[in-house]
C-alpha cells in the first residue's frame, strides 16, 4: 500500500492535473520517508477523496506530483463514536492512535471523575488533532476522525433518541461481550451511530454508570482480562464492529 499525505480539501484533484505540496507533508515526504521522483505516493483530503499520484518534481521546501487516478469513498453508513475518559498523559498519544487504526469516526474526550489525566484547554486539542492526523497517514485511513468537545460532566452529554445505539463498557459488568448483540438490537437497520464509552483507570463511577443507563446504555465488560484504558477503546471498537457484522 502507498504511503498516504494528507492535502488541503480544497484542492481540485482530477486525473493528469499536476498538485504543488508544501509544509511538512513536503518534508516528510521528501525529508523522512525519502520519496524521490517517480515514486507513487497517495494523497487524501481527510473526507474520502484518495488519489494515487507520481512525483514529478521535488523542491526546496515543495513536491510536484502528476495525479494518476483518482477515488471517492463514502462515508461508513454507521459512524464510531468513543467517549474517551483522559488517560496518564504518557499513554494519551497511544490511545489516540489505536483509535484510529481501530475505526473510530469520532472521539469525544470525557473528564470522568476518576481521569487521572487533564485537559489543557486549547493545547491538550491541538495534540489530540495532530496525533489523529498522523494516525490517519500510518493507517492509511481515507477519513480524518472528528474531535469532540471535552465533557466534563455527564449533563452536558446526550445521545439522539433515534438512530443511536449506547454501549458503556465497565470490568465490572455480568454481561460479557460474547452474547449475541443482533438479537438483541433487533433495529439495526435504523442505526446510524454507535457510541462508546471507555473509562480511565480506576473505572467508571457508580453515579456514571447510573447516568449512562438513564440515557439507555447497554452495559458491557470485554472478557476476563482487565485492559488499560488507553487500550480499551480500541478492542472494544473492534469487537462491536464484529459482533454487529459492520466490519469495515
């Protein structure tokens, strides 16, 4: 597979038109992963639109690429959505990361009672949008995944009443992943979104657990072992995804 750069979606790309990169897709490109001309490359603007292009020319600080072919791909017709409690600050970025290798469309950082980590207002966003992107290019994923606002409590937090399922995942739940989740959503076809929810370390509250049944969530554990909640989301992306058949 082709590495993947991302570009300005407001770039008009066609077939046999030629694109000029510049900033650090440029250097990456040119500086670390050592791409020369005629080497093919991908391009994608983050909504769908991948274009497998040849380099033609490489610059100072620029590359010139030919667009070769050119492909469009709609959005999954359910979206991903992990409530994602902070994690230690030293496990945030890995977290973010397996996410989005994972599936994920959305990510909505969630300072639960227990988070040990906190969210640095403008600066903690900046690093979450940056981690996403470059999860986006190792992956190869043609869609960037949203970041949502922080919730800092579960008031300000609603799920729609309708096209939504509400999964809250917690160690301490007598109902395992391995039942059969199709017999009992019996309207998947109305479903548009699935929401996740992923607690920190020290597990979600009584009180949270209270709140995410009120707004309708189903309660499940993950199996035996306990995981970290920076891997959490990611398994638990991945294991709704094959118990609902959606599997990307």
């Amino acid at each position: 597979m082709l590495s993947l750069y991302l570009i300005d979606p407001r770039e008009n790309v066609a077939p046999n038109s030629e694109l000029t990169i510049y900033g650090d897709e440029a250097h990456h490109m040119v500086k670390v992963a050592r791409h020369g001309v005629g080497d093919q490359v991908a391009l994608s603007d983050g909504n769908g639109m991948v274009a497998k292009v040849r380099i033609s020319e490489v610059g100072r600080d620029s590359v010139r690429v030919l667009v070769q072919e050119v492909e469009h791909h709609s959005a999954p017709p359910i979206a991903l959505t992990v409530i994602q409690a902070l994690t230690k600050s030293d496990r945030a970025h890995e977290c973010i990361e397996l996410l989005v290798e994972a599936g994920v469309d959305e990510i909505i950082p969630w300072q639960s009672s227990r988070s040990v980590g906190k969210w640095q207002s403008q600066d903690s966003g900046e690093r979450w949008n940056e981690w996403i992107r470059g999860a986006v290019k190792q992956s190869r994923r043609n869609r960037i995944p949203s970041l949502g606002e922080l919730i800092t409590s579960l008031a300000q937090f609603q799920i729609p009443e309708k096209g939504s399922i509400l999964f809250t995942f917690d160690e301490n739940s007598s109902q395992n992943l391995d039942f059969n989740l199709l017999s009992a959503l019996p309207n998947m076809e109305e479903i548009d979104r699935i929401f996740i929810v992923i607690g920190p370390e020290g597990g979600i509250t009584v009180d949270e657990l209270a709140a995410f049944s009120e707004m309708g969530a189903i309660t499940l554990r993950l199996g035996g072992p306990v995981l970290r909640s920076a891997h959490a989301g990611a398994i638990a992306l991945g294991a709704v995804q094959s118990a609902l058949s959606i599997w990307r």
